[in-house]
C-alpha cells in the first residue's frame, strides 16, 4: 500500500476551486492512492497524504518545509511541522471520514510530506512581516484573509494574493487598513520627543524598518523615569509590526535573542540598564546582518542555523549603549520629561493613537513611495555606516521634509553618540584628555595604562590597576573610530629586534 505524493503539484483545472486560489492550490486526484486489490483496505496514513494533495510544498533555502493550503478561498503559508499544518490536517481528516486520526498516522505522514517539501524542486524563501520581489515591497497585514499591502514607485495598494510567501507567529497582529492623505506630523503628539532631530530620526527608523532588506540601525530611547520611553517604544512597533507582546526583557542568551528574530520582524526591549558585551556583539550581527549556530536536539552532528536581520529598540533611562560598535549602529532619541499637569491617562492616549494609527502608517507607505521613486538618483556627499540606510531614507525624506534635513540630524546625532560614547569609555575619555596636552604619544600598552592614572581620572587608574596591556590594547582599537573622529589617530606597530607591540597616537592635524 502506498500513496503518491507529489512535493510541488501546479494549476488545477478551472472551476474546482476559487479564481483566487487557482494558481496554488491542486486538486487531489481520485486515482492518488494505491488500494490493495485484495482487501481495499487504506491505512490513515494513506488517507491522511491522499488528502494532503491539495497542499503545494516547497522548502525554504535553510531546508525547512513549508506548506501552502487553501483555507476559506485563500491561501495559508505554514511549516509541515507547524501546529497549524497538522491541525488542517487533523480537520481535513475528520471532515473526510468523520474520524479523528491517530498520532502515529499523523506523525507519520508528516514526516513523509516534509521529506517531499525538503526533496522537492521548488525553493522559496519565507518572510516575516516585510518581503520584496522584483522591485516591490509587501507587508504583511497578518488578517485573516492573509492579505498584504503591496509599494512600488506608482504607490501603494491592498494585494489579495501576495507573490511572496509569509509566515506568521502566534502573537502577531494585524496592521491598520492605511489611510491616504495624512501627514507624518500626526505622529508628534505620541512620542514626546526632545526636538525636531529626534523626530526626524524615529521617522527615519520606522522609513529603513519598512524596507525588506537592511542594515537596520538600532533605535535607542533615554530619558528620565515616567518620560514615556516605553508607551515611545510600544506605538513605534505598533505602526509597523503590532504584537500582543510589544516590549520584551533581555534574552539570557543568543540563541534565545536569534530565535525572537525568526519569528518577529521588529524586537523591542525595555526598561533596561545596561547591554553586556556578548548581547552588544549580537544585536550587532542582527542589526546589519548575522547568524547562530548550535547543535539540533537529540543528534550528534546535526546543525540548526539561524540568520536574521532586525530592526530593534532599546529603551532605559541611563546611557544603555557604551560599546563603540553597537554605538556606530544606532541612533539616539531623548524624551522630555512629562510635567505632571500634562500627565494624561493611557486609554485615552491609546484612543486617539488608535485613531490616528491608519492615517500615520498612509503617511509612511507615502514616504516609501517616494523612496522607490528617487534611490536611483541619489547621492550623497558622504557615505555615514550604515550607508544603505542613509539612502533609503535620503530618497524617501522629500515626502516629508526638504531635501538634506535627514543628513543634517543624522550628522547633529552621530557627533552627539561619538561624545558620549567617548564620555562612557575609560580608556576614549583618558586618551581624549591626554591629547588635549600634547600633539604625539608613543608607548607601550602598560605604558598607556599608567599615563592615563597619572592624569588624575579615577577610572583610568582602576584600568590601570585592573586591565592587562592586551586588554588595553583592545579597548583602544574598539573605540579608534570615534577617536578618529574627534581628531584623534592610534596606530599599533612591532618595533625593535624584540618586535615589541608598540601604540602611537597622534592628533589629526599634526599625523
């Protein structure tokens, strides 16, 4: 007894199925099954693959299997080894036979069709919240028709039958149904910014969130106790990719933090008070591009990998970024303080955000427009990290404002991190402060550490005391970009028949 199963069925005929659904959904034929001549006898596993033809399956490029299948006159993109594709399954069963099916039945049928997906020819990837294809973005309204807004340069519109392929977590939202006709300065009243940068920049982050590919800055919000950082970072993701669970705390651990990307477009943390140095190094790798790697459970040579790129925020009321890297990735936003007097209750902010939500996200997709229209054509003097983004949200700025006012924030904002990063940093700030004395200083690496004590600063001497030339050395090359920057050059060279590591530091002018 055996079943034919085929892993990427194509077009059935006209009339078995919605117009709508045709072009991805095959009808299963009387003739897909193998009956014993003998006894005509079909075991549940049989039953369960000949129902299973009207799935199409294809894998993704990290091998996993999906499944597409009709649902109601629209098409549902799962994993086989999803709850949901095994629940269609279980109710396709029962609705054939009026029988429930058993979980070794089940089980083995899964294993069959996801062995086809794997095997199969057709290969597609998967995108969670925002995909593109052929010079057009898709978001992802997570409704239930599984509808998605489809942009290009002549606008945006409602696309019932998206070319890409979504999947969807369990706590995703749907998105707002956007209104034409709104300007982006609704978004003020919600977010209570210091200045008019500021808001220029979170624009700018929601602009380069709503491309399908990155790099992604991170957005970092400071301000005060009762300043609004988390209601800020709650209506920022709501716009975009709105979640029962908006605000997260830190993972523990990277393959906790990989595992949040694969299944959320956006990650938002709150409330934090600092970012340990493994977790800088990996929203690093999110932010423009990075993986984790680990054993699968219960093998030995087996290999899971996860890759993802993330826009993120990052809300806490100290300095939370202080590493010269993440720092380099991120823009940073400061809330006013909220008077009392102005204090207004939450249900009625999340009123009239919701009111105001449709109007904004038109707004946004009215900026992608624009974005799509001009990147051929533009240019820009100098290329800050993160380039791509600078860019996109170059090309897209005239829906909003004239022409270079996001250059102008972006540069006010990068000048402002470099010196509070420097601030942050033992080892910046005492470099900082011995050059302010003399053009050129050479040395050793536990040279460095003592002549930075002797300057005075209590936290170069607990360096002095506490770290090895090596990691001093180290801490000097993490932050010689934002020296550089301020003026400042480092170099390291070997000298002498000893080849000793030697540091030299010049300021800019004088190199």
């Amino acid at each position: 007894m055996s079943a034919h199963f085929s892993p990427h069925s194509e077009v059935p005929s006209a009339g078995q199925m919605p117009p709508d659904a045709r072009e991805f959904v095959p009808p299963a034929p009387s003739s897909a099954i193998s009956i014993d001549d003998a006894t005509g006898y079909k075991t549940q596993a049989d039953q369960i693959l000949s129902l299973a033809q009207s799935a199409a399956l294809f894998h993704t490029p990290d091998q996993t299997g999906y499944a597409d299948i009709l649902v109601c006159g629209h098409r549902e993109t799962w994993p086989v080894r999803s709850k949901n594709f095994r629940s269609w399954l279980v109710n396709r069963f029962f609705e054939s036979t009026g029988k429930a099916a058993s979980s070794d039945a089940l089980q083995t049928s899964i294993n069959t069709i996801d062995a086809r997906a794997l095997l199969g020819e057709v290969e597609r990837a998967v995108f969670v919240r925002v995909g593109g294809c052929e010079g057009r973005i898709y978001l992802d309204l997570c409704d239930k028709a599984w509808r998605a807004i489809e942009i290009d340069q002549t606008g945006w519109r409602i696309a019932d039958r998206p070319p890409i392929r979504f999947r969807r977590a369990a706590n995703m939202s749907p998105l707002p149904i956007p209104v034409t006709g709104s300007s982006i300065d609704r978004l003020r009243e919600f977010l209570h910014l210091k200045n008019d940068d500021d808001f220029v920049l979170a624009v700018a982050w929601l602009l380069g969130a709503l491309r399908e590919v990155g790099p992604y800055p991170l957005l970092v919000l400071s301000g005060e106790q009762g300043g609004g950082k988390s209601f800020c970072s709650t209506v920022l993701r709501a716009l975009i990719d709105p979640n029962t669970v908006p605000l997260r705390s830190l993972p523990r651990e990277t393959r906790d933090l990989f595992v949040s990307a694969s299944k959320n477009h956006v990650l938002a943390f709150d409330n934090l008070s600092g970012v340990a140095p493994w977790l800088s190094d990996s929203l690093c790798r999110l932010s423009t591009g990075g993986g984790f790697a680990t054993r699968a459970l219960r093998t030995d040579t087996d290999e899971i990998t996860l890759t993802a790129m993330r826009p993120i925020i990052l809300n806490g009321i100290d300095n939370i970024v202080t590493r010269p890297d993440l720092a380099d990735r991120a823009l940073f936003l400061t809330l006013s303080a909220i008077p009392e007097v102005e204090r207004r209750a939450e249900a009625g902010l999340w009123a009239r955000f919701d009111q105001a939500r449709a109007p904004i996200f038109g707004a946004l997709l009215d900026g992608i427009v624009a974005a799509l229209q001009n990147l051929p054509a533009t240019k820009l003097d100098c290329l800050p990290r993160l380039a791509d983004f600078a860019l996109w949200v170059s090309a897209a700025e005239t829906a909003f404002w004239k022409k270079g006012t996001f250059a102008a924030a972006f540069r006010r904002n990068r000048a402002a991190a470099i010196d509070e990063t420097i601030d942050a940093d033992p080892v910046a700030s005492g470099v900082r402060k011995l050059m302010s004395g003399t053009p050129e200083w050479h040395g050793t690496a536990s040279e460095l550490a003592s002549t930075l004590a002797m300057l005075g600063c209590e936290r170069s001497a607990t360096m002095s005391r506490n770290l090895s030339p090596i990691v001093t050395a180290g801490k000097l090359r993490r932050v010689a970009t934002f020296l550089r920057a301020i003026g400042i050059e480092t170099a390291f060279t070997r000298e002498g028949r000893s080849r000793t590591r030697m540091i030299h530091i010049t300021l800019a002018e004088t190199a």
